[in-house]
C-alpha cells in the first residue's frame, strides 16, 4: 500500500459524501456545516468549491447529469457549477431539527439516503430510498445518526451504520427494493471510535471510517477485521474508490468540535486524504431519475 497524502487541507468543518466522477477524473466531496460542494482534479490538482444555502449531507451523480442531493430541506436536483438547486420534496416535513446525512445509489439508479437529529441528541432519523420515479420510501429506522450505506457488489446486500449505537448493519435488498434479514455485522468499541461512512470494494469488503477512532476498517464479508488503515486525524468520515484504476481510496474528515490543543495535535483535520491500497474498487452508481 502506497503512502496516505492529504491532497485538500481544507479544514472542512464536517467534510463528507464522497463521489468519484469517472467521466470527469474529478473527486467531489461535500462540508455538511459549511455548506459546500467541493471538486478535487488529482491529474490536475485543481480545486474547485460551490457554496450551499443550506447544510447538505450527501450527492451523488445523475445518468442524465448533474446530481441528487440531500439537504437539511429535503432531496433535490443540483446542476454545477451554476449551483442551481430545483427541490423535490422534504420526506420529514414534521421533524424540523432533522436533516439529511449520508447517501449513496444502488445498480438500480436508486439513491438511499438516512436522516438524522442535527443535534445528535433523538432517535428521529430514518433510512429513506428515493426511486427513479421521484417517490420516496423509509425503509429502516429509528436511529439519531444515520450513516452509510453502501452495496455488496451483487446489489443485495446494504450496509447501515447506527452510527451512535456503533453498529453497522447489513440487510438483503430485495428486487423491488424491500430490506429484509436486518444482522448486526459489525460493532464498533467506543474506544476505536463511532462508524460512518463507509464503501465496498470489488472483493465485497467493506470500508468503514471510524468518527473519533483515527482509522478506517476494513471488515471481510463476514465480518471479520481484515486491516486497519490509520489517519493523522481523529474524525474520519466517508471513504470512496477512484482514479484510474478504482485503487485509490480517498477519504473525508472532520474539524469540528476540536479545541485549540487539538486542532494542534492534528492540522490536517478536516482535509482530504487519498491512498492507493492495491485493491479494486467499485465505479460510483448513478441515480436514475
């Protein structure tokens, strides 16, 4: 495994949702608190940043182009580098200290996405699925922090991290896209830290980063702890695949939270890492609608 780099010392305040765009070479990332889409070119080393109107957890590509988005208002389209936002609709109308976290697209061109309590205080957040069509559906809760999901590579199986309970899940995924068979596949000790996002790679292991633990995991299909990749920052976010040959692995991080001495002991939170890790990752699914 080559050496890990920090590419971005952007100092993101919740940086997350990573996406890798293959038709572009570009890498885009989202800061939840500051709210921000922002672009990274590794052939280039250009850096690009679009400024949010309000705090957005997760995008991902669209086959037709530009993105789905999930912001603290509720899932919408986004076109970039204009920033236009065109709302779809807000599946927690009632639950106004809710917004949207991590997400991801499935084979299918379905974007699953969780909510959660801003205040990381209520279990008031669910895991949603938005189909093509524009309807959405809950599909797993309740939790205080969503996070995840990601896809084994036959598409039927999801990983789902109850981020403050520090489990991640894995359910089957039915063709209708109905989750059934809800296991425990791996719990996390509070002294390594709470799960987060997380991806899989072409051998169907998971990737998952660890909020407060200063790692990613990677954990066998069975659940089984096959490495531990370390970070020179406490709270690692989301990890994705990308680059030429879907072998680097870049990861988010966050700043938030730290004091002075923290922020000391470790200047490159909130930054953007990448790492090749010799192993094959899966191309970013796009939604359909």
């Amino acid at each position: 495994m080559a050496e890990l780099n920090c590419v971005w010392p952007a100092g993101a305040v919740v940086g997350e949702g990573p996406v890798w765009d293959e038709d572009e070479g570009a890498l885009y990332w989202v800061d939840i608190k500051s709210p921000a889409v922002h672009r990274y070119r590794p052939a280039t080393n250009e850096r690009a940043s679009w400024p949010m109107p309000e705090r957005i957890g997760c995008i991902a590509r669209r086959r037709e182009g530009g993105f789905i988005a999930g912001f603290k208002s509720g899932f919408a389209f986004l076109d970039l580098p204009e920033g236009r936002i065109e709302k779809i609709g807000d599946p927690e109308p009632e639950r106004p200290n809710n917004r949207m976290n991590d997400g991801k697209c499935d084979a299918q061109g379905r974007f699953w996405a969780g909510t959660m309590d801003d205040e990381e205080k209520e279990p008031t957040g669910w895991l949603y699925r938005l189909d093509p069509d524009l309807t959405w559906r809950r599909t797993d809760g309740e939790y205080t922090v969503t996070n995840g999901p990601a896809f084994a590579p036959d598409g039927r199986t999801i990983y789902h991290a109850d981020t403050i309970g520090g489990v991640v899940y894995a359910l089957d995924v039915e063709a209708d896209g109905t989750l059934a068979n809800k296991r425990e596949f791996a719990r996390i000790a509070k002294a390594d830290g709470y799960p987060d996002g997380m991806t899989t790679d072409a051998e169907g292991f998971l990737w998952v980063a660890h909020w407060g633990g200063w790692r990613l995991t990677r954990f066998a299909p069975d659940g089984a702890i096959e490495r531990v990749l370390e970070l020179p920052v406490s709270q690692v976010t989301s990890c994705v695949f990308g680059g030429d040959r879907f072998e680097t692995l870049y990861i988010t991080s966050a700043s938030i939270g730290l004091d002075e001495a923290a922020r000391a002991a470790q200047p490159l939170a909130g930054g953007l890492f990448e790492v090749d890790v010799g192993i094959k990752g899966l191309p970013t699914l796009r939604f359909a609608g």
